[in-house]
C-alpha cells in the first residue's frame, strides 16, 4: 500500500483548501508587482550557481539513507538509476 493511493482525510484536505487560498492571496498581492521592472544585480549568476550547489549538497546528504532503505527491501529502483 502506497502513501499516495490513500485517499485524503478532511483535515488533509482542509490543509490543502488553506495552502491554495494562502497562495492565491500572496498572489494577489504581488500582481501589481509585476508591472515593475526588476534591479539588475551584478552578481546574479555567482548567487544562483552557490543556490545550486548548497541545494545540490543538501540533496546529497539525504539521498544516502534514502537509498539505504530502499536497497535493503530489495527495490531496485535506485540501482537502476545510477
């Protein structure tokens, strides 16, 4: 049985109904925005590719015990991919 075959509860879609209002308010509010044109920064590339690798080694930290779980089931899913 999968996580994501069993059917929400009305709380979790409750949870789910808040998050898209939410989302949809901050949108709202950040329409008018749009219009402006965005400061040019210098350092726009050096910031997003040091994004990148913290989100890079962040993934790399926890893939290890993820793969760990899932090869001692005997799921091949990870091996096949690497």
């Amino acid at each position: 049985m999968l996580l994501s075959t069993l059917p929400a509860g009305a709380g979790q879609r409750r949870l789910a109904l808040t998050v898209v209002a939410v989302s949809a308010v901050f949108f709202a509010i950040a329409a008018p925005l749009a219009q402006r044109p965005p400061t040019p920064v210098a350092a726009f590339i050096q910031i997003y590719e040091s994004a990148l690798v913290i989100n890079d080694l962040i993934t790399a930290a926890l893939l290890p015990p993820c793969w760990c779980s899932h090869s001692a089931s005997g799921s091949g899913a990870m091996a096949s991919t690497a």
